[in-house]
C-alpha cells in the first residue's frame, strides 16, 4: 500500500496571479475615470498619467538602486498612481500630483519592503501627505465647468443638495469620486471577477448608514443619507481602497470589524470634524489598527490551544 504525496502548504493554489489581479482593479477603475475625464476635460487624463508615471519611474528607479527585482510589470504602482489621481482635484499642480506619487511608492509601499508588505493603502497615504501639506490646493474644486463648494460641504452647512446629480456625478469633487453609478459599476466587475468580496465594504456601508442615522442630526431622512453615501469618496473608498488585500483583516470576522470601525470613523468625521469629508483619514486609521484586529479575530489553526496560538504556536 503506498503512502499518500504530503507536502507543505499552501495546499490550495489559484490561477490569480499579482498582474491579473491589478489588471482587473484597472479594468474596473475605467468607468469612474472615464467619467472623470468626461466630467472635468483632458486635464483629467494628465494628472492621471503624471501620476502613474511617477509611481512607475519611482519604483523601477528604487528597485534598480535597492538591487531588487524589476517588479513594475505587476501592474501594482499603475493601479496606485490610478486611485491616487482618482482622489485629486484635477486642478493640483502637476509637481505636487507627481511628489504625491513618489511619496506612496517611496515612502508608504518600497521603505516597508515593497508588495504585500506595506501597512496602509500608499494611494490614501499619499492623499492624506497632499492634504496636510497643500490643503489649499487639494481642496480647490473650482474649474471652468463647476465653481464652490462641493455637494458635501454644503450638505454640511444646512442647505440642501441635489441627490440625482450627486448619484451621476454632474458635480464638483476630485476626479474619480463624483459619479456613483460608475463606481458601483467597477464594484460589480470586482465582485463577478472574484477580486473583492461584500464583507469589508457591506459592513462598512451599512455601518455607515446606521452611524449616520444615530448621529447624523436628521433621522430617517432618505435624501440626507443618499447624499451622504454618493457624496465624497464613500463608494471609491469602500469597493477599491478598504478592501486591499494587504491593509485589510486576514479573517471575516476581522474584516466586519474592520468595516464597522471605517463607518463609525467616517460618521465621526463628517458629522462632527470640520471637514466635510474623512473616508481617506478612516481607512488610514483602519489600516493602523488592523495588526490589533488580527490579534483577537484571527482563527486558532487546528491542533493548537488559544494560548499556545498566543504564544506564536508553541506548545507549552
């Protein structure tokens, strides 16, 4: 009788390699940056390849100086400069779009050891780095087409918005967050593809929406929670940045945590913070805490005791 083929794991294996994977985050970003690109004009489309290009060029140049391996063909630093232009005003200065860029490439992913190794999303990362450093210019939503405040700010300040224009986008805001619809339409490519799944971001929704009907200060208003939930980068944030592989809880458990502590922050943030906005600075926050939500929602692997778990699988 011959004695079965044991090996080490992993013992399941997927055909998903790291390049299909950010190819279909791409594919899936297309209709929000269409849209912004139809919304805004062709200065949309510069700041976007200033901004892939410069994740490139600073990756391929670290690598060459780090003697590491030649990984931009992952497509990673494309997706990152993607969602990072997502989350711009197309009015930023080019040099401050491309010193944004390099920050999360630099910075944020290659200084922690690359890929899979980073522990906050660089493309929020470096938002929020813009934000504190050139608050006047990352908060510039003025163009030819659109002038003052966007929807949520004046949502903010007591008066009343248009929901449909918000859930389309004919609004000002940063390039990829304005239209809903398009958005939802890269989640659902996500989701079909298998790339994400409903537990962070569900949970971060639907968090959210309760958070907001508590604390909000209008109750059950329908129109005041739509507003909320097409306005800012709530959606482009739940579907494409709360869900990265390498900033989210490895557990379901943990993830549904994680997306109730992003829609409690936002809530907080929005209702009582001086901005209008705070779905980047929750994730960031998010992705600070996750070791710790790890530590209490990861699962003892079989055979071993909670407390030999703890002590790093040693059995005592």
């Amino acid at each position: 009788m011959s004695l079965p083929n044991v090996s080490s794991n992993p013992h399941i294996r997927s055909g998903a390699t790291t390049q299909l994977i950010m190819f279909t985050v791409l594919l899936a970003l297309m209709p929000a940056f269409g849209y912004g690109i139809y919304n805004f004009g062709p200065r949309a489309l510069a700041v976007a390849l200033v901004c892939v290009g410069s994740c490139v060029i600073s990756e391929l140049i670290f690598d060459l100086i780090a003697h590491k391996k030649i990984r931009v063909s992952d497509l990673s630093a494309c997706v990152t400069g993607l969602l990072l232009a997502l989350n711009l005003p197309v009015s930023i200065p080019f040099w401050q779009a491309a010193l944004g860029s390099v920050f999360a490439i630099i910075v944020v992913k290659e200084l922690f050891g690359g890929l899979g190794k980073n522990f906050m999303n660089p493309a929020l990362a470096a938002r929020c780095f813009l934000l504190i450093s050139f608050p006047v210019s990352m908060t510039n939503f003025d163009t030819d087409i659109y002038t003052g405040a966007t929807p949520l700010a004046i949502l903010k300040s007591g008066e009343q918005v248009d929901v449909s224009a918000m859930i389309h986008g004919s609004i000002p805001g940063t390039i990829g967050e304005t239209s809903m619809v398009m958005i939802l339409i890269g989640a659902i490519i996500l989701l079909l593809t298998g790339v994400i799944d409903l537990w962070v971001p569900g949970s971060y929704i639907l968090s959210f929406i309760i958070f907001m009907l508590l604390f909000g200060g209008h109750g059950a208003d329908p129109a005041f929670i739509a507003a909320h939930l097409a306005g800012g980068g709530l959606m482009l944030g739940a579907f494409f940045m709360a869900t990265d592989y390498v900033t989210r809880p490895v557990s379901r458990k943990g993830q549904v945590v994680f997306g109730i502590f992003l829609g409690l922050m936002t809530c907080i943030f929005r209702v009582f913070g001086p901005s209008a906005e705070g779905v980047s600075y929750a994730i960031i926050l998010g992705n600070c805490i996750v070791p710790l939500i790890d530590k209490f929602t990861v699962p003892v692997p079989f055979g071993l005791t909670a407390s030999e778990f703890k002590k790093g699988g040693k059995r005592s």
